[in-house]
C-alpha cells in the first residue's frame, strides 16, 4: 500500500469512523456536526478523501473500514521509520531509547516482539 497522509483532524475523524463502523454517513454527518462542527458537506468530502486513500468504503451511504486502525498505524510507523531512519530499524530504536530508561517489563515486551518476528522470517524461509 503506498503512503497514505492524513492530517491531525481527517485522523480524528479516520478514528471516530473505526470506533463506530460499520456507520452511516447520516450518523457520521451528526458525529462530525458535534465533534467538529462541520456543516454536512464537509462530512462528505472528508469521508470520500478517507474512501479515495483506500481505508473506507462508502456502499449506498454505510461507511466501512479496509483496513484497521492497527494495519492503518502500523503502516504509518513503518513508513516513519523508513522516511526518518533509512528503514533502519536499530536506528530507530537508538533514537527512541537514547537517554530513556526502560522498565525491565518494557524491556522483556520488546524482546518478545523480538523473539516473535525473528520466529515469523525464519518460518518464512523454511517454506
């Protein structure tokens, strides 16, 4: 999927739609008048540019998600990584952890993520 770029609002509201979803756009219509007050119109336009970058579909007026919330931010941390570290990953975390201290229970969360990625590709290379 290539990159997708939403601004803070289009993901406040990129957010209310997966919290709610499968939802109409007459609902979302009301969400978005009281959340941000936006007239009807902007609703709409602001749901057909989430449509047109591939996260939701609009069938015959019910809003439904593409992708997750979790695939959709997962993406974007990849593609952070990417555009600020080279894609290197260890750079990424140097960066992160420089001068923070992690907990010991931080520190074994992220040696199972770890663990668990290095299991997938050696699996993936087996097959």
């Amino acid at each position: 999927m290539s990159e997708i770029q939403l601004g803070v609002i289009e993901s406040r509201f990129a957010d209310m739609i997966w919290e709610k979803e499968p939802v109409t756009s007459t609902e979302l219509v009301k969400l978005a008048e009281q959340e941000f007050n936006w007239k009807r119109t902007t609703t709409h336009t602001v749901i057909k540019r989430l449509c047109d970058k591939g996260l939701f579909s609009n069938d015959k007026g019910m809003v439904s998600a593409l992708i997750s919330r979790d695939q959709f931010y997962s993406l974007q941390s990849r593609q952070f990584v990417e555009n600020a570290f080279g894609g290197s990953l260890p750079a990424f975390i140097a960066a992160f952890t420089n001068g923070a201290k992690l907990s010991p229970k931080e520190a074994k969360a992220i040696r199972k993520m770890i663990d668990g990625a290095e299991d997938k590709k050696a699996s993936k290379r087996g097959k």
